[in-house]
C-alpha cells in the first residue's frame, strides 16, 4: 500500500469483489429499450484523449516499458447504469479505451484499479494514475480495455461501498456491457471472451468477476478468456488482521477506510466513539467521502492503527465474529474455484503492502480445485513498482492464452 500524493493504492483490506446486477445481455443495436433500462446503459460519453503509439510511448515511457505498444489510441469517459451496495439503480463511470487499428472486431480486457480514496484519482479522471497507464498499454496493443472506476468513484453518483461483492462486480459487468454498447455505435465489435486483470484490491476484484462470468451467467454474451491479478489480497481477514497489528505500512490508514465503508454497508458499530479514539472519531468518516486526498488525510490522522482505534475494536478485527466475519468470508475465498481458463497470478517478492503469501494462498486454493495456473514473482519490487512490472508480462500472457484458447 504506498500512498501516493493524491490516492492511496493499495489493497487496503479491502479486496473489492463479488456478485453481479441484472443477467441482461448487451443490446447489439443502440438505442433498444432495454439499453434504456438495464445496467449498462449508456449515459453520457466524453472524449479524455487521442493518442498517436508515440504518444502512448511517452506517456509510459519511466513507467511501463512500452516496446509492445503498436497502435494509437481514443479514450472515452463513459457513464453508464448499475447498480449499488444495496441493488439499487445507480451511475458509474468508466475509461473506455479503443485502438486505432482499424480492426472492426476487437479482444477485450476488462482492467480492474486498486483502493483509491479520492474519487478524481480513478482512471477516467486522472491522466496520470497508474490505471490510466494500464489501459493505454492495452489498447495499444489492438485491445478494447474496459476500465470501471467503480460505484461512487469517478463521475459516479453516491458513495464507494468499499469491497462491497455485489457492487463491484455489478459495476465491472455494466462496464463491459457498457463498453460493447459505445463500441457497436463506433463501428466496432467487442468479442465474447473477456481477458480479466487488476491490481491489489482488483486481484480479488478479477477472480471473483472472473468466477460471476463464468459459473454465475453474469452476462449473456461476454465469456471469460483469461485471468491475470496482481499484487492482491486474497485472504482479507488476515490483511485486516495484520493491519490491525500495524504491520504494514500507514495501517491506520487503510483500516480506518475499510472499517468506514463496512459501516456503512453492514452496520460494524453503533457510534465512530466505539471504534476510534478521541479526537479522531468526530473526523473520521467524514475524511472518506470521496472528496479529500489521501494526502489531505494522512495530514489529518495518525499513521498507526493502535494510535487511531479503541484496543478494543482492534481485538474485534483480529478475531472477528458476527457480521464482521460473515462478510470477510467470501473476501477469504476468491480463488477457491476451478476457473476453465488460464490463469497467471503476479506478485513481486519486495511488496510490502500485501505480503507475497497472499499469491500463494490464492494459488493454493486454485489447486486444490484443480485449476491451472502460474504464479509469477515480478521481483524485488514495491507495491506500486510491482505492477508496473507485471503488466507488459500480462500483455504477453493474454496473447498467449488468446493463441493457445
């Protein structure tokens, strides 16, 4: 979990993922009623770039290495319809990037963005965030990219239901239904099988979308392809554990979003006095609304867990009960299913945010199930620096499962 000036991207506990909205396909045609209605539904688009390849070249260039990047590229800030924590209608928004290749039908990825904090610093606003990066790398390489910012974040109405299942994959599903909508508008044809991906909270993010497109008929048309997380957290209780242990870095940090948002989902605690100490309780929550930036709130609250919360709800953490471990138990089980695609899991050896025995967790209960899959230590690299590694190896790993699908 590094903080960076405007967002924290991490994992921080909260390893979003899960269920789906409604089972509709995409409409083929624009303008069907039920685009209108369903989730997915276009809402409004707004061109955020066009890019010669030596332009998408500069943008990565001391970033990404970006000797695959091939084509130049459009990208499109789309807000489309989904739903919320709660199943109900709500908006969202998302970076939809196309390559200039002249290709009519096109190979999908669906990239799914880390916690951030600050509902600006998501891949359809922010030109310099790490997501915005990853999608330019994948269009370029004559791929559709699919880039949700989530429910709350970006353009979005209403707040981030922070790791919420249903939500998430509610708005990653509407995203690619979305996306294949503008697409067909645009002259272009999104292919069935959809080649999954994300970083830290969007490792969990990808195997649980993952598992809705392939066992749970999220969608009538898209398929899975491909499945490549990175740098996630796929035991989140005991992520949350180890931060309420304050043995990752800015722990208080990252509990206390968690802990905000699962309040307001799931209802943790009755009063913010029960949970973190004086004077922090009058100012906590109103610091994750979405508007303050990760810096504006590591200037206003204490780095370490043990200095922001009551002894007592830390215990809580720990060794949870009631609701608290009833929803952490799907966030300890997102890779435990036999996905019938392949799959290669990221992680670099130096992350100390989220700990390299979260990828072996996932990559044992992929295993057990009888999947097939790699696990791929990028390096000694940090939280941020491994993603940026893995990501031309994802690039190669999904043209090698599109030649071997």
């Amino acid at each position: 979990m590094t903080l960076r000036r405007t967002s924290i991207r991490m994992l921080a506990g909260v390893a979003v993922l899960g269920s789906v909205s409604a089972l509709v396909a995409p409409v083929s045609a624009a303008g069907s009623h039920s685009e209108r209605v369903q989730g997915g539904a276009v809402v409004s688009v707004e061109q955020t770039a066009d890019l010669t390849a030596e332009e998408v070249a500069g943008e990565l260039r001391e970033k990404i290495d970006s000797s695959q990047v091939r084509y130049g590229v459009t990208a499109y800030r789309v807000t489309y319809r989904t739903t919320d924590s709660a199943g109900a209608p709500t908006t969202a928004s998302q970076l939809v990037v196309l390559p200039k290749n002249g290709a009519r039908h096109l190979s999908t990825v669906s990239w799914l963005h880390g916690t951030t904090v600050y509902r600006k610093d998501v891949a359809s606003e922010n030109p310099k965030s790490n997501d915005r990066l990853a999608a330019l790398l994948f269009a370029s390489t004559g791929r559709a990219v699919s880039a949700p910012d989530y429910v709350g974040l970006g353009s979005g109405e209403g707040f981030h239901p922070y790791g919420d299942p249903r939500a998430t994959v509610a708005a990653s599903v509407d995203g690619l239904r979305a996306a294949r909508t503008f697409a067909h508008r645009n002259g272009r044809e999104l292919k069935r099988k959809v080649q999954v991906s994300g970083f830290s909270q969007g490792g969990p993010a990808t195997m649980l979308v993952g598992r809705a497109l392939q066992q749970e008929g999220a969608d009538r048309y898209f398929r899975l392809g491909a499945l490549a997380p990175v740098g996630g957290p796929y035991h989140l209780s005991a992520f949350e554990a180890a931060a309420a242990d304050d043995k990752i870095a800015k722990s208080g940090i990252y509990l206390a979003y968690f802990v905000t948002a699962w309040n307001k989902m799931y209802g943790l605690y009755t009063s913010p006095g029960d949970v973190f100490r004086s004077p922090y309780d009058s100012k906590v929550e109103g610091l994750f609304d979405g508007h303050h930036t990760a810096g504006q709130i590591v200037s206003e609250l204490p780095a370490a867990s043990k200095d922001l919360f009551t002894e007592d709800f830390l215990n809580k953490i720990r060794k949870p009960d009631g609701v608290l471990k009833d929803k952490l138990r799907p966030m300890d089980n997102t890779c435990d299913w036999r996905p019938n695609v392949p799959v290669e899991i990221f992680h670099g050896r130096g992350d100390k945010d989220v700990d390299f025995s979260h990828a072996a967790y996932c990559a044992g209960q992929l295993t057990r199930n009888g999947a097939a899959r790699r696990l791929t230590d990028v390096g000694d690299h940090d939280h941020n620096g491994s993603v940026r590694q893995a990501l031309p190896r994802i690039v190669r790993f999904f043209d090698e499962s599109t030649k071997t699908g």
